[in-house]
C-alpha cells in the first residue's frame, strides 16, 4: 500500500474515533471553539491565572451563544473584535477574532475584553441578529471610533483590565 494513502486513512480513523467518542460523551458541545493552536494554549493560560477569565467561560458555558475565535489581521486600530454569526432553533453563534500580532499579556487581555462581549451577547436573549446587536450596544454602550460603525462596552473595557491584570499578578509571583 501506498505510504500516503496509509497515512490519511490512519488520519481519517482518528477523527473519526474521535468524532465518535465526542458524540457519545454525555457532556454538550463546548460552547467555546477554535482550531488555532496558539489561541488554545493562550486560553488555557488565561484560564490558569485569572479567576475572572474563568467566570466569564462559565457564563458563556452556561448559555444559548457558541463562541468560534480565530487570528485574523485585524485593522491597525483594532487588536480584537467579536462579531455576530447568527442565530438558529436556540442557538446563537459569533465570532471573535484576535490580530495575529497579538502575543503574552495583551493576548489574555485581548481575549478576555472580546469574551465579555459574548458573555454581554448571551445575557442579551433579544440579540438575534446584527440590528438587534447594533440595539443592544447602543444601549449598553458606546461608539468607539469616531463614524460609531464600531461599538464597545465599559464592562467589556473593564474585562480586559482586570484579565491583564490577574495575568500579571500570577506571571510575577511565579
């Protein structure tokens, strides 16, 4: 047999082995996803160090929104962004997509301020839509460039302080 062939039938087993244990485990579906390896290692460590990190996790587990984040180049004035996917039977989606040159420190910010504005998706069971995300930030919002086609949140703003900083704080004492 073919060497290549050996290899992408071997390949193919596994993910379907795998695909399989997943759909047989009891547990749902993590509602938090991505395929890039950096992003999984930098949530694990946000995880690891920031107790705030956590909650906001938790909070997005504990709901109807599925969070898919990838790298992205982003433009110069933007380290993060979430947007809204869409929704369907019970089940919202948006994205989240960090700027490559991200890294340490500011990545567990960047992905800690992009979290809470899923989280702020998820409390909000009316956003359905882009309009209806448009309506929510303008309530609990603010324009954050100066047309306000972008929006941000104080709590969101708050979010990646207090992730940065609970970061730092674990980064030192170690």
């Amino acid at each position: 047999m073919n060497p290549f062939r050996s290899l992408i039938t071997s390949v193919i087993c596994i993910v379907v082995t795998a695909f399989a244990v997943t759909a047989d485990a009891a547990e749902p579906a993590p509602r938090v996803r991505t395929a890039d390896p950096v992003l999984v290692s930098s949530i694990e460590t946000a995880m690891r160090r920031s107790a705030f990190f956590r909650e906001l996790l938790a909070e997005i587990a504990a709901s109807d929104v599925y969070v898919y984040v990838e790298m992205a180049t982003l433009p110069t004035n933007l380290v993060g962004r979430m947007t809204f996917i869409g929704a369907s039977e019970g089940v919202r989606f948006v994205r989240i997509q960090v700027d490559r040159r991200v890294a340490g420190p500011l990545m567990a910010a960047t992905l800690g301020h992009e979290f809470c504005h899923a989280a702020e998706v998820a409390r909000a069971r009316t956003v359905v839509d882009e309009a209806s995300v448009l309506r929510l930030y303008q309530t609990i919002g603010f324009g954050s460039d100066i047309y306000a086609s972008q929006y941000e949140s104080d709590a969101a703003v708050n979010a990646g302080v207090r992730v940065r900083r609970e970061s730092m704080v674990r980064l030192e004492g170690h």
